[in-house]
C-alpha cells in the first residue's frame, strides 16, 4: 500500500465479499511524545449494505494475511 495514493474509491475483497473504501478519517490525540498523534481510519461499504469502519493497521495486517485483497493491487 502506497502511504501517499487516497485510498478512497478502492474496491477490495474481503473474505468473498465485495466493498469499496467510500471514506478516510483522520483523527488526532494530544499527548506527550510526539505532541500530536494522528490515526487513520476507512469506511468501507460492501456490496451487501454493511458498513465497517475499519484502522489502517488492521486494514495492513488483514491485506498481509491475505484475507482482504484490492482488486488493482498494481495501483497500490
């Protein structure tokens, strides 16, 4: 996965079923070290009306186990 690509309009597979990442939402906390942290999140909408918010870590882990695949992996 490209960090720099939008991700957003991606279709994946994802255990047999269809969905598209429709949304990214970034989110921040204050802390100490570093003083903000930003998280990524995606919208993902399948074919069957379900809708999963879903971390990019565990959008990367899922995509390493090969449980969820992009169907253009070459544009990633």
């Amino acid at each position: 996965m490209n960090p720099h690509r939008s991700m957003v309009g991606l279709l994946i597979i994802d255990s047999g079923n269809l969905g598209m990442i429709v949304n990214e939402i970034r989110s921040g906390t204050w802390s100490e070290e570093p003083l903000f942290n930003w998280t990524t999140s995606y919208e993902i909408k399948y074919a069957d009306g379900s809708t999963c918010i879903m971390t990019e870590t565990s959008l990367k882990r899922l995509v390493e186990r090969g449980k969820i695949k992009f169907l253009k992996e070459e544009d990633l």
